[in-house]
C-alpha cells in the first residue's frame, strides 16, 4: 500500500519527535558528566590500610585530585573476602563519586564462591579500567626436593594427596590456582588453608608445607633473600623480574594462566559519558613516570584499558573462575 503523502509527514513528524525526546534525556547525563566531578570522589578499599590495593588506591588518588582539583577519598571497608566493600559500591548513588578498586576475588571470583552474594560481578558494576595485574609463583620450601612443574606433577602422582600447597584461605585466587593447576595436571595435593598470606609463608619457609602458589609481591622479598625457590609462574609469559622462572602453560599445559589483578569500578548505572571520563584519567595516572615505576618495580604489570574492554575481560575471569570452583567444589572460610 503506498503512503499518502500527510501519512508520509506524520511519519516524519513522530520520528522528529522521537529524536528530539531521547536528545532531551540525554542532556542531564552530558551535563553531569561535562561539569563532573563538582565533589569529593571516594575510593573504597575493600580491606585494611596498608596492603598493595589500598597504596594502589592511594597513589591513584593522589592523580586524580591533582588531575580535578577535587579531594579523592580512601574509605576502607573490608571484609568477607572484599564483598562487604564492593556490596557497598554496588547500591552505592550511580554518580561516578563512590568507585571500587576491586580485585579478582570481590569481582570475578565471588559470583561463583558465595551462595548468597547480595551483587552480581558482571551486572552490578560498571567496569572503568584495569589497573594493574601480575601473576602468581609457584615457590616451593628449600627442602622440597621436586624443582620443575614436571617434577611436583610426578610426585603428586607417585604419592597423590600427599603433597601440600598453602593459601591465604579457601576461596582466595591462591586457592582456586592450585585448584585449576589438580584439575590441569589430573593429580591430587593437600591444600593447607591459613588466615592471610603471613602465616601460609611462615610456614612455607619452615618446612611444614611444600608449595605454595603465592603473589607476586607477597613471594618476591623471600625469593630475593634466597629463602624460597620459584619453580614456574602463573601468567601466559615469563616475568621479566623472573626471566629464567618458566610458565606453567609452557611447562606442559598450554593456555594456563592465573592472574592477580586489581581495578577500578563504579555502580552498575553510571552515566556512560562519567565512566569515560574516569577512563581518561585513570589511563593518564597509569602512564605516569613515576606510577609506572613505583609499582612496575614491585612486579606488577600496569594496566590501562577501555571502559569496554575491561568489561570484557571481567566476563571472561568471572566465567572462568565459576569452572573452577564448580570442578573443584570449593567453599569460602
């Protein structure tokens, strides 16, 4: 059937009008983000002062404001394993004034560990970049006689659950590599979980357990002293602070890799034009002289991504961790 042409007009009118509206509601957001941020902007950490997400956070911060002229704010708020802070953020006002500097346990892993968890890692969260990752060390006590992947991989098998790996506690992405590198390997070990890293390195280094699959920054002082050894590292590529430390994916299991990783997120429903502006300024902090430095000394491998990007690749550990934890049927504390 052919138009009139005052059909054809009335077509023309009601598209106008269309366009027009969502041009109207869209105008609150782009003057928000146009005049963001117009007041402190707080950070929560989700664990106690002093630990390398909380002097990441700090350091990012210190960017920020001077970037903005506006106070950024560090609100520690730890617990559960990181989810009593990202819950936080989570229901917190979608404004771009109260982010997350979350990490693999709190936003990738915890969808799967915990039953009950009061957020979704994926639909809750509106990612704005990566910050840093690094991988973890497969370390083993000086007494423990097996010294290559192949080598812990024979006598798991020769003596199975006979060989001990340590953890800062079940659920941890300490705990859950060891996990994927049973269910890599087929062998069975005993895991030994501690209340934190401290104890599980003690330990360690006494001789009470064998391996321990440890971060990076938390093994590297003890592996500088000479008191541990490292046998492989968890990520696709050798460390360039461990270059003769082979991968597990190249010691027989291709396409294994592990990552301890922090970044920085905000509530679910923040304005698209606001998380690209943190975007910008995250990735101007990150490239930094001396950010780059300061933590490219300490192991970790700088970040910087699209907003679209990291959301990506939430998705994809947030899935891959659900598998792990399903095979391996692990329980948090």
């Amino acid at each position: 059937m052919t138009s009139t042409p005052l059909l054809q007009r009335s077509r023309r009118l009601a598209l106008g009008g269309a366009m027009a509206l969502a041009a109207t509601a869209l105008l609150p957001s782009l003057a928000t983000a146009q005049s963001f941020p117009t007041k402190p902007i707080h950070i929560v950490v989700p664990f106690p002062p002093g630990g390398s997400t909380d002097l990441l956070a700090r350091r990012i911060g210190e960017k920020l404001a001077a970037a903005w002229g506006q106070p950024v704010v560090v609100d520690n708020r730890a617990g559960a394993g990181g989810t009593l802070g990202a819950d936080y953020v989570a229901k917190s006002a979608p404004d771009g004034y109260t982010l997350l500097m979350g990490v693999t346990g709190s936003n990738a892993i915890a969808n799967a560990l915990y039953p009950k968890l009061p957020y979704d890692v994926v639909k809750d969260f509106a990612p704005v970049s990566l910050v840093v990752s690094s991988p973890l060390v497969l370390v083993r006590n000086l007494n423990f006689a097996p010294k290559t992947v192949q080598e812990v991989v024979a006598a798991a098998k020769a003596r199975p659950g006979s060989i001990s790996y340590g953890s800062p506690g079940n659920g941890t992405s300490m705990h859950l590599t060891g996990e994927m590198f049973k269910l890599s390997a087929k062998v069975s070990m005993l895991h030994i979980p501690y209340r934190g890293s401290a104890g599980a390195l003690s330990d360690l280094m006494g001789g009470q357990i064998d391996t321990m699959f440890g971060d990076f920054l938390v093994v590297w002082p003890q592996l500088e002293a000479g008191k541990l050894q490292p046998i492989a590292v968890t990520s696709k590529t050798r460390h360039k602070m461990l270059p003769n430390v082979p991968t597990i994916a190249e010691s027989g299991y291709p396409g294994f890799e592990a990552l301890s990783w922090q970044g920085l997120f905000a509530p679910a429903a923040t304005p698209p034009a606001i998380v690209e502006q943190l975007n910008r300024e995250v990735n101007k902090a990150l490239a930094s002289a001396d950010i780059q430095e300061y933590f490219g000394s300490r192991g970790f491998t700088l970040g910087g991504s699209s907003a679209s990007e990291f959301k990506a690749f939430v998705k994809v550990e947030a899935d891959k961790w659900a598998k792990i934890v399903q095979a391996s049927g692990a329980k948090p504390d």
